[in-house]
C-alpha cells in the first residue's frame, strides 16, 4: 500500500476508507485494494473512470447514501490502491478488482454504477457474476476508437506522446496542472464542475512511485475494453445507458450498444459530458434512488 504520507486531500462526508487485502495464494500479482464506504441499504457499487479515483463521485455518494450501502472503489493501481510492479491493466486484469471487491464482501443484490472505463466494467462484472448483480447503470460506456483523444487536440496530442514507444513513460510521467485540466474540462459540458481541489488530488495520485507505468498502461488498454463489448449480450441483469448529450462517443457509438442491449432503458442527458458524476450527479441520484 501507499505510504501514510500519501492520503486523499478529499474527504467525503459520511464516508470511511477500508482496504481489502490481496487473497491467499495470489502470489504477488493481486496487490491491496481501497474504497469508500458510506450509507445504508442495498449494496451499490461505484466504479470510476480513466485517471481518477473513487473521489470522481464526491458529490454522488451524499446523494444515494440515505438508499444504498455505497463502496467507491478505487480500481487496481489507481487512486491509493496498490501499484503491483507488471501488473496488467487490461480490462479482465480490471474486471478482477471488481469481482475480487464483490466477493470477498460477499454482496449480493448488487446495483453496478460505472462511469466511462468503469461502465464496461459494470457490465462485464454482471456478465461475470449474474447470481450477485441486481442491476446496471452504465454511464458514457468507454468502448469506442480514439477514447479521451477525441476531447480536444491537446488530449491527442498528450495521448498520442503516451502511447509511444520510449517516450511513452516519460510523457506518462509529466503532468502539468494547466494540462491536465484542459484535459479533463473536454469531458465537461459545464466547464466550471471541474474543482481544482479535485485537480490537486488527482495531481497527488499521479506522483505515486510507480502511477505513470500505470496511467500508460491504462490508455494502452482501449483495445482490450472496446473488445469486451461483446460480453455485453450476456448480462442477465436489467440495464440503464446513460449518455452525456456532449460524449465522445458519436451516435453511432451510442446506438451499437443500444442494439446490443436492446432491453435496456435509455437516458441522454442534455449539455452534460463524459463525467456525468462530476456535473451532474443529481440526475443519476435521481435515477438510482427512484429504483432503489
């Protein structure tokens, strides 16, 4: 695990951190994973984006925290879970942390929330676990070429210089705050819901010894999570896609799932962008809560 210099900057009120040890027998390649805690009722849980952490859903949690039991995750190497030196950060390596969290707190009648990166894994973890998995929101499904790289000429520029061979991890490795806002602000439709207090955190998050090795890894993954779409028919639970008007993903994009989902309910949300949870929580507080 991190050391105890490294710590959230972000408290979330109602909230309490717990970590869950790597299981007997895994040999090294599991490494501790942390989440949140909060709330009462049926188990919920959150799962985040590309390069954030369980903090992206700050201003969720208090809102469905009076309906559901809620675990905010922070996936394999990322936020203060722990960086495991060649660990894969593709998207079944992904899916395990998942499957690993719901396990071995033995939840059942789970509701799977993720946005972007985390919404594939929602769905594949429902396809993985149906006996557990009570129901599925998927937010701005990140499942489609190009990724972050279509928010801006600044993002493909960045995750061009990520993704190439022997500049990569020193690229991965520099990440100026002006960037990395600009970056992050292509995925808003209300610029203004991008805190720089949370900017700061995710900037502390990316210094960890051993964070750009990851946060390469994770852009390097896209191909493995366009190709878990084709787990998606499988899931037996009831689903919800959940679109930003303003997505990356192109109606198309939108409509491929649509057609491969074709029970599930379907909600755009108008002038919002990829990070739903970030500018507008209150619409899915308001979706989870009338179902809960």
């Amino acid at each position: 695990m991190p050391s105890h210099e490294s710590r959230p900057t972000i408290h979330i009120p109602g909230t309490t951190s717990h970590t869950l040890a790597p299981r007997a027998g895994s040999g090294g390649r599991e490494g501790t994973l942390r989440y949140l805690k909060a709330g009462t009722g049926a188990p919920l849980v959150l799962l985040h984006t590309v390069r954030t952490q369980a903090e992206h859903f700050r201003h969720l949690i208090p809102l469905i925290a009076d309906h559901y039991t809620v675990y905010a995750l922070d996936l394999p190497g990322m936020g203060y879970s722990e960086i495991v030196p060649g660990a894969s950060y593709d998207e079944p390596a992904m899916r395990a942390g998942v499957k690993r969290l719901l396990t071995e707190l033995d939840l059942h009648d789970v509701t799977l929330v993720g946005e972007s990166m985390g919404a594939v894994l929602a769905l594949t973890t429902a396809a993985d676990l149906p006996e557990r998995v009570r129901r599925v929101v998927a937010v701005n499904t990140y499942d489609f070429r190009g990724g972050i790289a279509r928010s801006s000429l600044l993002a493909r520029v960045v995750v061009t210089g990520v993704l190439a061979p022997g500049v990569g991890p020193v690229i991965a490795g520099v990440e100026p705050k002006p960037a990395l806002s600009k970056i992050l602000q292509g995925g808003l439709g209300d610029k203004s819901a991008l805190r720089e207090d949370y900017v700061d955190e995710l900037l502390q998050v990316g210094g960890r010894p051993g964070y750009p090795t990851v946060a390469r890894a994770v852009y390097q993954a896209l191909p493995s999570l366009i190709a878990a779409r084709s787990r998606y028919p499988e899931v037996k639970a009831p689903v919800h896609l959940v679109y930003g008007e303003k997505d990356w993903s192109r109606p198309s994009d939108r409509q491929a799932n649509k057609n491969l989902l074709p029970a599930a309910d379907f909600t755009q949300v108008p002038g919002a962008g990829h990070f739903i949870a970030l500018e507008r929580p209150d619409v899915l507080a308001d979706l989870l809560n009338s179902v809960a």
